[in-house]
C-alpha cells in the first residue's frame, strides 16, 4: 500500500480550518498535532475548546 503523507502549512491556514483538522483528528502523526496545537495557542483562538480537547484525550 502505497501511504502518501501530507505535510499541512499552519500558518497558512484559518484557525477554524486548524481547529477542524484537530477536533477531527486528521493529522497525520504527532508532530502535526503539535504544530497545529501550538498555532492555536499563539493564535489564541479556541483556547478553552483546546483545553478540553486535551483534557479528553488524556482521559482515553
């Protein structure tokens, strides 16, 4: 099977287009979770939804 990886460019994108990405975990691997989290966070939109976010992902 051949798996084609998709770099995604942060600082190009919306934070609502991010915030999609992220909340429906199409990232790629963790690195792009990160970068996309961190984006975010300097963006300072949808900070108490990521928060959240995280907070689910660490209940799993």
């Amino acid at each position: 099977m051949n798996k084609q990886t998709t770099e995604i460019n942060v600082k190009n994108l919306c934070s609502r287009k991010l915030w999609e990405i992220l909340k429906n975990a199409e990232w790629q691997n963790s690195s792009q979770r990160f970068a996309i989290e961190q984006e975010l966070s300097g963006r300072r939109h949808y900070l108490e939804e990521l928060e959240g976010l995280t907070v689910k992902e660490t209940r799993h």
